[in-house]
C-alpha cells in the first residue's frame, strides 16, 4: 500500500504514485489496481465520506471532489495513421473507471460505489449515458475528428452490471448527431440501446410537462423553448460524459456545453454561448437553463470527463499531443458529482496547454451563482485548489 504525498507534475509523467491537492490528508490506496474485464472486485481502503448533493438553488451544497486518474498505459497511437480509437487498452480503461467511482464514492468496493452513484436504483429503471459524438455525420464515420471512444462506455456498463443493471436498461443517446458503426461495433454488451441517428430514435413527443426547456435571460429576447428527447424523459438516471476539448467559439466545449447534444435545436443558442456574439452575456448562460430542466441536473448522478486523448487544438480536430502531458496523451478520465468542479478542473488543463478565448469560463461563474457547484480555478499541476477537493491519482 502507498500513502498519498504531493510530488511534482514531472514527477507525476515519470509514473510516481499518488497526488493529494485538496483538502482529503492521510488516505492510503493501492496504486497498482488495474482489474481485467473479468477480474473480481478489489478493494479499497475509505475514507472520510461527503454526501454527493446534485445540488440546485435550495438544495444542500454540492460535493466538489474531483477525481482524476491517469495511467501512461491507456492509449498507444502514434497521433498519425490509423484511428485512434483502435489504440485504447479496455482492461487498462476498466481499471480507471473502478478506481475513479470508488474514489469519488468513498467506497470500498466497485458495486458499493456504484450503489452510492446511482441511490435508489430497482432493477427496470433506466440509466441514459450522454457521449459526445459532435463530428459524426455519417453512419460509417471514419475520420479522426474527435468523438467519444467507447471504451470508457464498456468500462461504465461493466461496473453497472454489478449492481444488478441490464444491459437493455442502458441507453446511450446523441440526440442531434449519428452515432457511427464503428462505436457501436466496439460495444462489448449486444443489449445496451443505442438513440441517435442511425440508431433507435431519441424520440420527440413525450408530452411530459418538462419536455421543453425554457430560458430565462436577465434582459433582452429570450431563445425559443427547446425540446429534450424521450430517451432522457423516460430514464431515471443520466450519466454524462463530456471530451475535455476546446470550442472554436464557445472556447470550450465540456460537460454543460455537452448537453447541446441533448436539445433538439442547439443552434439557437449559439448567440447566448459564444463570447462576442450578439445576445452573448458573461451574467447569464443557456447552459444553466438546461440544466435546471428537471430531466437533466436532477436526474445527473455523475459526469465522467473523457480526457484519454482530448482535443486542445480546436473541437474539430484529430487528438494531437499535449506539451503538458509529456507530448503524449493525456490518458486521463475524470470524474465528479458536481459538474461545475469538473469543468473548472478540466478548463484549467486546457488553459495550461493553450490560450482560451476571453469569458468562456463565464457560464461557470453563473453556474455557481446559481447553487449548481463550485467554480475555482487553480493550478492542477500543482498548489491545485482551496475549495475544489481535487485528487489525482497515477496508477
């Protein structure tokens, strides 16, 4: 067993053990776990356990622990032939996922923490999983454009499953884009439900009364209400997994903007998100309004960052090496509870790695404002956080 000490972030890409840099002291923790597909539950020594809150205007503070794990071994492309995603170690990535969620959850186990996830769950009751497939246009989409991996996904299901999930209550959705062959041939479990062009449809009738999502501008002309699909109404859980990239326009595009994925007609916001832009305010954000939509912040129990290759080069763009990483791959995955945190935690990358486009960290400040989590930025290379609870963990 190690104990968890600070070290140095040239330290961390030699492989070092544990980084502490929130406000979690004394843990110990086995940094070595990287389960196989089919290994049995290991162990994990816990700790000191805050409740995970999804949080709200009148709710209970949110926790703000962030979790990132990073291992050297999770990717192996050459960032040149071939697509990425044939480059991705599962077993390598299922040890990530069951490292991050007991973690996150305090857990000693990899079905405690996904009991403490997902609280409440009954066998029937849906899980949706939102990917971020903003580049697939097509079917068979072959280009190396950055997308979600599926590999994250599999490591997701298999740990669901250990609490008694069924593959067909599983329901990953893009609502407003394709979901290509080759992610959902990579899908380990033939059950899961895949909603998104070329698959089953989202749906858009549900006359639910919270079906649409209103906006609520301080001042000038509000958007349009917006439909959000069936496949979110009816679920009981959502999950969601953003691509720690950057936006040519919004500057970044993370686990808030990820839900443009949700709605039916994102374009209409485009004047309210993107800095410069006509209606654009840094005191008031669409993301929020999404949010605050009872099918979407009520129902999130965990939002995963896919940073195994990430984009800091623009959102349309193949992977390409990050100088702070050690000009490789990031290979990380990180997870929280509390949006905001993991979206500061995953800006604050990009933003050590390449200039972002001025107020595009402004949604967060409103995000906070509005009782949805914990905005700080900090050095995640480093002194990290005052209010973040940020750990990162080298296995």
């Amino acid at each position: 067993m190690k104990t968890g000490k600070t070290i140095t972030r040239q330290e961390f890409l030699k492989g070092s053990g544990l980084v502490l840099l929130g406000t979690l002291l004394g843990r110990s923790v086995n940094a070595s776990m990287k389960p196989s597909t089919d290994a049995p539950e290991v162990t994990l020594t816990p700790m000191a356990y805050m409740p995970l809150v999804r949080g709200g205007k009148d709710s209970e503070p949110v926790c703000s622990r962030v979790i990132h794990i990073h291992d050297t071994e999770a990717t192996d492309w050459g960032f040149s032939t071939g697509y990425y995603g044939n480059y991705v170690d599962q077993d390598v990535v299922n040890g990530m996922v069951d490292r991050g969620v007991m973690e996150l959850a305090g857990a000693s186990t990899i079905s405690q923490a996904w009991r403490t996830l997902v609280p409440g769950y009954a066998s029937g009751k849906a899980i949706a999983i939102k990917v971020n497939l903003n580049n697939a246009f097509e079917c068979n989409d072959s280009d190396n454009s950055i997308d979600a991996l599926i590999h994250p996904v599999n490591a997701i299901v298999r740990g669901l499953k250990q609490i008694g999930v069924a593959e067909q209550d599983i329901w990953v959705y893009e609502a407003v884009r394709k979901i290509p062959d080759r992610f959902v041939a990579g899908c380990l479990y033939p059950n899961v439900r895949f909603f998104g062009g070329c698959r089953e449809s989202p749906g858009w009738s549900s006359q639910d009364p919270h079906a649409l999502v209103t906006f609520h501008p301080p001042s000038g002309p509000a958007p349009s209400s917006i439909r959000i699909p069936d496949v979110l109404i009816n679920a009981a859980y959502l999950i969601n997994m953003p691509i720690m990239k950057t936006h040519d326009s919004a500057g970044v595009s993370l686990s808030f903007k990820n839900h443009f994925g949700t709605i039916r007609d994102p374009g209409l916001l485009h004047d309210y998100v993107f800095p410069g832009w006509s209606h654009f305010s840094t005191q008031y954000s669409p993301y929020i309004d999404i949010h605050e939509n009872p099918h979407v912040g009520a129902k999130t129990v965990l939002t995963v960052g896919d940073g195994l290759f990430g984009a800091w080069a623009g959102y349309t763009t193949p992977p390409t090496r990050w100088k702070t990483f050690g000009n490789a791959a990031p290979n990380s995955l990180f997870f929280a509870c509390d949006p905001v945190a993991l979206d500061s935690v995953m800006y604050d990358f990009l933003a050590a790695e390449t200039s972002i486009k001025s107020n595009a960290d402004s949604y967060l400040s409103v995000a906070a404002n509005a009782g949805l989590g914990t905005f700080e930025h900090g050095d995640p290379w480093g002194s990290g956080y005052s209010h973040i609870d940020y750990l990162r963990i080298e296995t």
